[in-house]
C-alpha cells in the first residue's frame, strides 16, 4: 500500500493545523474537565492515602513506558513510508512484543517495588496495574496515521468516551469499596474500552504480525537515540513524584499530587497540542523552506505561548483561593503547591515548541543530548532542593533546571532554523514579571509550604 501524496498547499495545511488545534484543545479540554470532576468526586469518596498510592503507581508505570519507548509513533509520522502495510505492521509487532514485555516486568519487580518505599500492598497493585501496559501495546497503528495527516477529530472523541467509561467505573467502585483498588479497576477499564474503540471504528490498516528486516531497521535507529530520550524524559515528567516519594508521606504525596494536578493544566494542554501538531507542520512546512514558513510558525508559537503564560498566571495569583473552593480542609496545602508548581512551570513555555522541529527531521539524536541535559540538571536539582528544603527546595531546584538547560535547546533550535530570540525574549520578560509579582502577592503561602513539608 502506498502513501497517497499529502497536499502541500498552505491554505490546505493551515486548514488542517487550526482543525486539529481545535479538536486537540477541546479533547484536553474535555479530558481535565472530567479528571478534575472525577477528582471532586474521588477525594471525596477515598483518602489522601489512595492518592498517594496511585502517584507512586503511575510513576512506576510511566517510568516502565518511558524507559523502553521505541519510537514507533514519531516514527510513523515523520518516516517517507509512514503509510506502508510492511512498516506500519512491523511498527505494530515492536508494539506488541514491547507490551508483553512491560507486563512481565511489572510483575517481577512489583515485589522489590514495595519493599523500597514500605508499602506491601504495591505487591498486587502493580502487576493488575500493568495490564494497562499490555493493552496499550495492542493499539492499532491507526492512531498514528490519523495524526500523521492532522486528522484528530475522531481520536479525540473516542479519547473521551473511553475515559468517561472509566470514570463511571472508578466512581462506582469507589463507592462500594472504599478502596484504592476503585483507581486500579477504573484505570483497567479505561484502556480496555480505548482499545475495543480504535480497534472497531478507527478507519485504515488492519494490523497483522509482521516483521520486515528493513522497516525494522529503521524503526529501531530511529527509536535507539528517542528511547534514550524518552528515558530521560520520565525525569522531566515523573522525577519529581519518585524523589518526593522518599521523602513525604503517603497523604503528603497524596496532596502534593492534587495542586500538581491543578497548576499542570496548561503544560499539558500545551504539550497536548503540540505533540499532534507540531511533527507533522514542521514536515510540511519547515521554518528552513521560507521567510514565510518562519512567520507562520511564529504566530502559531505566540498565541500558544501567549495562551499558556496567561492560564499559568491565574493559577499562580488564585490557586489559594481555587483550592480553598473545590477541595475540604484535608486538602488545602494543596493551594501552596499550586501556587508553586505554577510559578515553576513557566520557564517550560517559552521553548515547547523547539524540540519537535529535530524529531520532523529524524534528528533524534540531538534531541536525546537535549533531554539528557534537562534530565541531570533536574534530577540534581530535584534531590538537593529536597535534601536542603523539603518539597519547596525540590521544585524550586525542578525550576531552575529548566532554565539552566535552556541554551542547549536553543543549540537544538538553531540547528533546524526553528530558534526564534524575539519570542523568547518577550514570553522569559513576562514571565518574570509574573512570578516576582506572585512571589511578592503570596510570600506567606509559600513560606507555609516550606514549613508544612
């Protein structure tokens, strides 16, 4: 099967790309939507503790997918035969076989996993977490080439559905058994209903097992250099939960994980949009083609920018009184994290959309040396801030590993043309700006952080 050519005139592009914003914005939109009402709920019907559990869970498992992630996605989307039967069914097997794998390792390790932090419930927990991991690597690729062509309406709406099948699921066992086990099952349920859904309505390729030498190949250079980075990212996503993990209690990390949730809104709806999006423009438009190329990207980066600072800068001046609003008294130290984690947050804006321009290219190389910086000065910083002040030393040091591995980005940036100073300058201006007037509105609330943890 051969890819049909993709149409490369810019009203066609700029007509997908706004489409998928939209529907991107609205599927994270719609997706926080429900994990924040599931979480009124939720707090509400379990304990910090759950919480707590569960954090330690999903950084178990996000740290299981990040380390062994291959690639096959990007791949598929960047890759001249992105749309053959042969490559997109070996893609599908490296999936599958990679599954199978992380549910086994799951099991193996969830015993050791549960020495380590004290907890022996981890023992069961994890392995009937884990079959998440093998579902996943049953998905059709199908998903991807949807994304491939900036065609996201339908993997949005199906996101939903899914996850409001799992939201009915953990409300309910929630409710009859007051236990932790609710989030397990729910998650399960989950996966399995976005598995039954892409597998049935998704058009396109039907997998099959399949192993061709050559698309093999390919995927696998491809995937050495974004498993490494991908790795390192688990740092840059999960860090902070596995340090603070050792050092806070089970309902101390339940409530560090609520104000997480909270002030992480706006990274994630960026990365959300930008991880869709942005591979497949800069294929098709490369800010190196033309001065217009350049300028088309710069107003998409200044109104995603823009857009995130502001909703970073709510948080930030009212994440006290949002708390105080959605949450009881167990919860209200959760308004300090907020407040922090947002203030922290805003140096991830002004270069979200960088990295991407190396991975179009199949530069996945230079994108690992960029993520393994960030991964060192993160972990250093994340270790010594905990060690010298407790959780607000940890993000404070999470903080300024982000900037301290800004120039690195930049030398990243510059070698696809896709730097831009004026737009850094104006967003790292404004974001000053912000966090000295939030630190000057709220220095008695992140005191009290500094004492509380």
């Amino acid at each position: 099967m051969t890819a049909k050519p993709l149409d490369l005139q810019m009203p066609s592009l700029m007509g997908r790309v706004m489409r998928s914003s939209a529907w991107s914005a609205l599927g994270y939109l719609g997706s926080q939507g429900l994990r924040l009402a599931s979480n009124l709920i939720l707090t509400r019907l379990l304990f910090p503790e759950a919480f707590g559990m569960m954090t330690l869970v999903s950084v178990f498992l996000v740290g299981l997918t990040m380390f062994s992630d291959m690639g096959t996605g990007p791949a598929i989307m960047h890759h001249k035969r992105g749309e053959e039967a042969d490559f997109l069914n070996t893609a599908f097997t490296l999936q599958m076989i990679r599954g199978v794998i992380l549910f086994g390792l799951t099991c193996v390790l969830a015993y050791p996993v549960s020495l380590f932090y004290g907890l022996p419930e981890l023992a069961l927990i994890l392995p009937a977490s884990g079959v998440t991991l093998l579902m996943n690597g049953l998905m059709p690729t199908r998903i991807e080439t949807e994304t491939r062509h900036l065609r996201v309406g339908q993997l949005t709406v199906l996101d939903m559905i899914a996850q409001i099948i799992g939201l009915i699921v953990t409300i309910g066992l929630s409710w009859a058994l007051q236990s932790v086990w609710a989030l397990v099952l729910g998650g399960i349920f989950a996966t399995l209903a976005k598995l039954i859904l892409t597998w049935t309505t998704l058009p396109g390729l039907v997998n099959r097992f399949r192993w061709e030498p050559q698309a093999a190949h390919d995927l696998m250079r491809f995937g050495f250099w974004l498993f490494l980075s991908t790795a390192c990212g688990f740092i840059a996503s999960q860090g902070d939960k596995a340090v603070l993990g050792k050092y806070l209690t089970l309902d101390q990390l339940g409530i560090y994980n609520i104000g997480y949730f909270l002030a992480s809104f706006p990274i994630l709806l960026g990365y959300a949009i930008t991880g869709r999006l942005l591979i497949p423009i800069y294929r098709e438009s490369s800010p190196a083609g033309s001065t217009e190329n350049f300028a088309r990207l710069r107003k998409m980066r200044f109104i995603l920018s823009g857009t995130l600072i502001t909703l970073l800068a709510v948080l930030a001046v009212l994440g006290q009184w949002i708390v105080g609003i959605l949450y009881d008294d167990r919860y209200v130290q959760s308004g300090a994290v907020l407040v922090m984690v947002a203030i922290i947050q805003m140096p991830l804006v002004v270069g979200m959309s960088y990295d991407h321009a190396a991975l179009a290219a199949g530069d996945s190389r230079n994108f690992f040396y960029y993520a393994l910086t960030r991964a060192v000065f993160l972990i250093l910083g994340l270790i010594l801030g905990a060690e010298t002040a407790g959780m607000f030393g940890a993000l404070a040091g999470s903080g300024l590993a982000t900037v301290l591995s800004y120039p690195v980005l930049v030398w990243l940036a510059r070698r696809h043309h896709a730097w831009d100073p004026e737009h850094d300058l104006i967003i790292w201006g404004i974001s000053a700006l912000i966090v000295a007037f939030v630190i000057w509105q709220d220095a008695d609330v992140l005191t009290s952080l500094m004492s509380a943890f």
